[in-house]
C-alpha cells in the first residue's frame, strides 16, 4: 500500500469508523486504532471487552480486529471516495450484524468462541 493513502486512512478514515463502531457498541467496548507499520502490518480496529454471559455460549472475551483491502481503502483517496465512505458509515449497523452472522462472535454479550478473531480484507461498499 502506498504511504501517503496509509497515512490519509489512519488520519481521516479509521478515526470516524473506530467512532460509528463505539457509538453503536456503547461504553462497555474499547475500539482502538493500530495505525498501518508496513507490509503485512496494515491499519486495524480494534475491539474488545469483557464478556457476558453469550446467548451461544461463547466463552472468550471480544476480540476482534477489523482491516481493510488496500485497493478499497486505495480507492477511497479517488473522487468518489468520500461519498461512497459516507455511505460505509452509515451501513457499518447492518455490517456489525453481518459480522456477527458470519463469524462466532456476539458484539451484544461481548463474547466469541475463539481468543481472537481477525475480520480482514473488508471494503467500503455499503
């Protein structure tokens, strides 16, 4: 990924996801950003919490880390890009809920069935 479009993201655009994401998971979710150190390192949010009692059965406590594809987050430096992050933002609910269904984690209890889970490659389509 290019430097500058790595910088730009972690400057403009991970802060307003990590703040859609804590809005919606309330107080008892901490969402960290690990800003972009190179190759193989790319720019995270993460998301953890201390667990309640999971509806599944889930016994670990949240933890899930969120990257993006470098070609989306590429393209959201292209005219468009703001427009169609604006829309990202406000389907990150009905992301969450897709995360959710594809993965054994519960956002709600703050539990998961694995130790971590890593939520990777996402793009910016709403």
């Amino acid at each position: 990924m290019n430097q500058d479009s790595a910088a730009r993201f972690d400057r403009e655009f991970a802060p307003r996801i990590a703040a859609v994401i804590a809005g919606l998971l309330k107080q008892h979710v901490r969402v960290e950003i690990v800003p972009y150190a190179g190759t193989g390192h790319p720019t995270r949010i993460t998301l953890t919490g201390a667990r309640f009692v999971s509806r599944h059965g889930y016994v670990h406590p949240l933890n899930v880390s969120l990257t993006w594809d470098s070609d989306a987050i590429n393209g959201l430096m292209q005219p468009d890009g703001e427009a169609r992050f604006a829309r990202y933002l406000g389907a990150i609910p009905a992301k969450l809920q897709n995360w959710e269904g594809g993965r054994p984690v519960d956002f709600g209890s703050r539990a998961q069935a694995e130790p971590s889970i890593l939520i990777g490659g996402l793009d910016f389509e709403a």
